[in-house]
C-alpha cells in the first residue's frame, strides 16, 4: 500500500542541519535603508506593477489532469480517489489542490527578484487561527508543507485568486469581487509599509491576537459578525487534545485506543496487519524518539514525560489527501492527559521544479525551518525525522499538535464584507510573514503609497478565477468518463 515504517536504520541518523558548530556562518550584507530602497524602486523597471495583472495561459500549458496524476505517483494509491473527490466539490475545493498547477502557471512570468520565504499555498482556508506557547489566540498562516524562497507576489497571487474564488462561491457579484481582492492587497501593501518603519524586534514580535483583530476590523463587520467571531474564539479555544479524545479515541481495559474509521482515521495494526505488530509498535516509538533530538532541551523534556500509546493512519485536508499522515496518541499522568501528534508525510515542495531546491536535505525540515521563519508563534512540539517504507523509499516527515485551540474560517456562511475584512486580516498575516523572512523595506518600496499593485492583482484574480474554472470542469468531466478515479462524499 506504499505506507512508511520506522526502520532502526532510518532512527539513527542525526538532524541535517545546514550547518554544523565547527563551520563558519557565511558572511552577511547589511546594506543601508536607502539602499534597500533602493533596490525595491529598480525592480520596477524590471517588473512594473502594472504588470502583474497580466496572464494567460502558456500555449503549452499541461493538462490540470497529467498534474494530478504526477503527483498521484508517490501518494498511497486507496486515498487518492478521495483527493479527487474532494477536489471536485466545487471550483474553491479543486484550487485548495492545485498549488502545483499555480506554480507551473506563474513561473513563465517576470519575477520581481524581491524573495521571501514564501509560504507556497497561501490561500485564504490556509490562515486561521491557534494557540500560542502563552496560551493567546493568534491568527496566522498555518499550512506550509509548499514552503520555499522564492518572489513575494507568488504568495499574494495564491491570496488573492482564492479570494475570487471564494466570492464566486457565494455568488457575489464582479464588482464586488475585485474591491474584496483589492481590499487584501491593499492590507498586505499598506502592513509591509508600516513594517518596514519598523525595528528589527518590533516586527519580530509582532502578532495578530484576537484583541488587535477586534480593535483593527471589529467596527467594519457589524455586531453580528463580531458576536459570530467570539463564538468562534470560544470554539477555538474548546478545539483541544480533550476534544481529540473524546473524538477519535475510546476506553478498551483501562487504555485509550484510537476508533477505527475507515478510511479517515485507521488504527496502524490494520494499515499494517500482514506485518508483525510488536515490531512496528517498537520501531514507531523508536522514531518518535529521534525526533525529539529535533526539538529544543526543553520541550524535548515535556515529551519525554509522555508515554507511546498507538498510531493511526488519518486523511487530512485536500490537497494533503493521499499523502502519508498520521496521528500518535500518547497519554501523561494518566489518561485524561493526553497529546495527539500530527505525523505528516513532507514531499518536494510543489514550487521546487520552478524554483531552486531546498537548502535541506529533509523535507520535514524544510516546512519546519519554513514555519519557524514565518509564523509568529509555532507549536512547541514542532520538528521532522526521516523514516524508511515498505516500499523501498524513504520518507520525510514533521510533527506538531493536533488541535491545540484551531479555529477555521467558514467561507461558505460570510457576507461580502465579512469576507472582505477576513481577506485583509490574511494579507496583514502574510505581509508580517514576508516581513520576518525578506526585505521588507525593499518590498515597501516596490510596492508604493498608489493602488496600482492592488488593482493589477484584483484583475490578475480575476483572470485566474476563469482559468481555475475551466480546470475545475476538467477534473468533474474526467471523473464522470472513469479518466481519473473520483470518490465523493468523504
């Protein structure tokens, strides 16, 4: 079935780290404010502005179909029906899985040379909200498994296109459509403006909690929306390891043990049943065990107090489905002090084949370090290990909480301004991304006081929108023909 096994051979190896104690930092350029200013303002000789309102499809543009089925090639072949199913929900549900394809469409055109860590999926359902190691709600970006440098606007196109996208699936209107997009972008230029004002520190430290949220955006959205908010806060904030417990786990003599649920959530002794179960429930332990040698001596302490109980094999997101994930329950002083691990497979980012490759050898690592840099609270038990599978290959994985205070917008239920100002708040968490992990004043000056860069991407949303339609079409019409295996309503 192409699933992973913890081999000793694989637990023994240490990190890869890009570079070791003995070695020498490279040297780093500190170039005066102006100067980044500077080189912000000649980028636009390079790329106007303007510019980036402009696509249309390559005349030798891959079918959205063969893009499916290569990425099908190294996924566990029972789940990726589901993917496709999944995908074809609705023209929002297939854009949330082709970040590959977006990739693909945007690397013919003239990059501004202004490079951040860019998140690689920065689509509006990839933001939400979690819990701080200070135990704050913050808004952020929270998927990054396409994580990579690479030109900014490639994280505000995926933005802004999802923003089109969404709106089209509450039949809003075409003008209203580009002033929510250019709303976004507006919020993304004007916040990476204010940062580059700023300290090193300042921006650093920075974050969306929900107090700034109510402070910045409450008046603009209504007493109702702010009620609808709270509620969500205080669902947040229910949305725990207790909750995962009481979801995914039952009571079997005196032990927690996950319920079977197939095909989303699958206890490993039935992923694994022609394989001896006491040699993989030792060899899953075993890699746990090595990943913590990825994480800090204090947070490595706190898992060391928790106990190996069971895996489970879980179908996650969309365009994650058909990648290997899974779920480790361990218990602390006793059952009702539990910790759910997510273990999820880390691929080649989707921008790699467009963009340089990562700097690390481990994909896990590569979304960690990617996180860290850009989030500006990550989950304490974040960290990555390699492991080898039964299919001869190794694979890459990280590992963070699952649930830890998770709160998800629900585009299908929000208003137009709703939408609108949750679109703004994405931008803002972005530009603070971008910040941290670029030249911001660099990019401030690209970008300007004008509205140019706003317009071009509302009109650039809109184009793109279209296309992402017709690729949508593309998936259904293969599905009903038997070209592509579709499973729906999972």
């Amino acid at each position: 079935m192409g699933q992973a096994i913890i081999r000793p051979s694989a637990i023994l190896e240490e990190p890869t780290l890009p570079t070791t104690p003995s070695a020498t930092p490279p040297k780093v350029d500190h170039p005066t404010a102006a100067e980044r200013a500077e080189q912000g303002k000649a980028a636009r000789t390079k790329v106007p502005r303007s510019s980036h309102g402009e696509w249309a499809p390559a005349a030798d543009r891959r079918d959205p179909l063969d893009l499916l089925a290569e990425q099908a090639t190294t996924r566990v072949p029972d789940l990726v029906p589901i993917r496709h199913g999944r995908m074809a929900a609705s023209a929002f549900a297939f854009y949330r899985g082709a970040a590959y394809g977006m990739a693909a469409d945007l690397a013919p055109a003239p990059r501004s040379g202004l490079n951040v860590q860019l998140c690689g999926d920065a689509h509006l359902a990839n933001f939400g909200g979690f819990a701080s190691p200070e135990r704050s709600l913050v808004f952020d970006l929270n998927d990054f498994d396409e994580t990579l440098p690479g030109p900014f606007e490639w994280d505000v196109k995926r933005l802004a296109a999802s923003l089109d996208i969404a709106a089209r699936s509450r039949q809003i209107d075409a003008k209203t459509r580009a002033a929510i997009v250019t709303a976004s972008v507006r919020s993304y230029r004007e916040a990476i403006r204010t940062f580059a004002t700023m300290s090193n520190l300042d921006v650093w430290y920075t974050r969306l909690d929900v107090d700034t949220i109510f402070k910045t955006w409450g008046q603009d959205i209504g007493g109702a929306a702010v009620k609808n908010m709270q509620r969500m806060v205080q669902k947040a904030e229910s949305k725990d390891r207790l909750k995962a417990k009481a979801k995914l786990t039952e009571l079997v003599d005196g032990e927690l043990q996950f319920l079977s649920d197939p095909p989303l959530l699958v206890p490993a002794d039935e992923v694994f049943s022609e394989l001896d179960h006491q040699q993989i429930e030792t060899s899953i332990s075993e890699a746990l065990r090595a990943y913590r040698r990825t994480l800090s001596g204090d947070r490595r302490r706190l898992l060391e107090s928790y106990k190996y109980v069971e895996l489970a094999r879980k179908v996650v997101g969309v365009g994650s489905v058909g990648t290997r994930a899974w779920l480790a329950l361990l218990v602390g002083r006793d059952n009702d002090d539990p910790l759910f691990l997510q273990v999820k497979e880390a691929e080649a980012s989707v921008l790699e084949p467009f963009l340089n490759k990562s700097a690390f050898a481990n994909h896990g690592q590569r979304v960690v370090e990617g996180q860290r840099l850009m989030q500006a609270a990550s989950d304490i038990f974040l960290g990555w290990q390699r492991v080898d599978g039964v299919d001869g290959r190794t694979h890459d994985y990280y590992m963070r909480q699952l649930w830890d205070w998770k709160a998800s917008a629900d585009v299908d239920i929000m208003t137009p301004q709703v939408l609108s100002v949750y679109g703004q708040m994405c931008g803002w968490a972005l530009a603070r991304g971008h910040a941290r992990s670029g030249d911001r004043i660099a990019i401030a000056s690209y970008l300007g006081a004008s509205g140019t860069f706003d317009r071009a991407l509302a009109e650039f949303a809109r184009l793109y929108a279209d296309q992402n339609e017709l690729d949508h079409a593309v998936l259904v019409a293969g599905i009903a023909d038997g070209r592509v295996a579709g499973q729906s309503g999972i």
